[in-house]
C-alpha cells in the first residue's frame, strides 16, 4: 500500500509491501515498527537506532512526538487520495451525485436519512473494511435523495451508498 504522509511543507511517499518491506522514495529502509501495551506508543528501529513514537490522533490528522518534537502529521493511503480526487472532481458538480464504496466492507453507521439536507463534507455512511472505520463524506452540500444502505449491511466495491442531489 503506498501513504503520502505530510507534514508542514514537507510530503514523503512510503510503500509498504505485503512482504512488510518499506520503501521511501523508492530506496528500501530497514525498519521496524511495534505497538506497545499503551495504543498510542510504539517502538521504532530504523536503521541501527532505536525510537520511541508517541502517536495520537487529532481530528484529521496525527500528532506524531519523537525525540521530545511533536510533528501534526496527514496520512493518506491511495484509497484516501482516490476519494479525495473523487470528492474534488464532485465538488463542483450538478445533478445527482453516486456515493459508493471504494472497497468491500460492513456498513457500522448511517448518519443522514432521504431529505436531509446536507454539508459538504458532513459524514453521511461509516463503513468498516480490514478492521478500519472508514467515514464517507458528502462530496459537496445537497440533499439526500436515497439511502441505499442500512446498519450491519454487507457492501461490495462499487456500492452506491447514499445518492445526493
């Protein structure tokens, strides 16, 4: 899976391999990364040094603390930065808009029901892929014209969740 990670002015593109294999700009690191006991601390070895990360997450974002600095970091795999090309080529867009799922997964949450009025960016379908809850946004403000999914519903690629007029 390949993350673009940013962090102020600075953006880093990593692929981690299904091997565990972890390349940075395409030159392969010697890395190891262990959670601990405490979920928001972990160790790292890069290299020949030894690290230890505290990492919290803060709204959308990461706060990253390593050697006493904290660093606000944006994480994005390439199903994050799929949507985002999606939610900008939408954004603009008139008519109806199809909110499907990128991945197969379980529908945990449905948050907006036919008529609601809705924000551009307000959470309309939570939906969980591998052990993550991912939060479907509108694309852009507009109102709910169908709810095509329920709570506990089992979704396949492509699924159209909500549709926005």
């Amino acid at each position: 899976m390949k993350y673009k990670v940013r962090s102020g002015e600075s953006t880093l593109e990593i692929d981690i391999d299904r091997n565990g294999e972890i390349r940075m700009g395409g030159v392969a690191l010697d890395a190891d990364l262990q959670p601990s006991a405490d979920p928001t601390l972990y160790s790292l070895i890069l290299g020949h040094r030894s690290y230890q990360l505290r990492v919290e997450p803060v709204e959308e974002r990461y706060r990253v603390q390593i050697e006493g600095i904290s660093y606000d970091v944006l994480v994005e795999d390439e199903r994050a930065q799929l949507l985002g090309g999606i939610k900008s080529a939408s954004a603009g867009a008139s008519g109806e808009v199809l909110v499907k799922s990128p991945m197969p997964g379980i529908v945990i949450d449905v948050a907006v029901k036919e008529g609601d009025a809705v924000a551009s960016g307000q959470t309309l379908v939570v939906v969980e892929s591998m052990k993550m809850h991912n939060e479907f946004a509108a694309p852009r403000a507009g109102t709910v014209k169908a709810v095509r999914v329920v709570r506990g519903d089992k979704v396949a690629q492509s699924a159209i969740l909500v549709v926005l007029v």
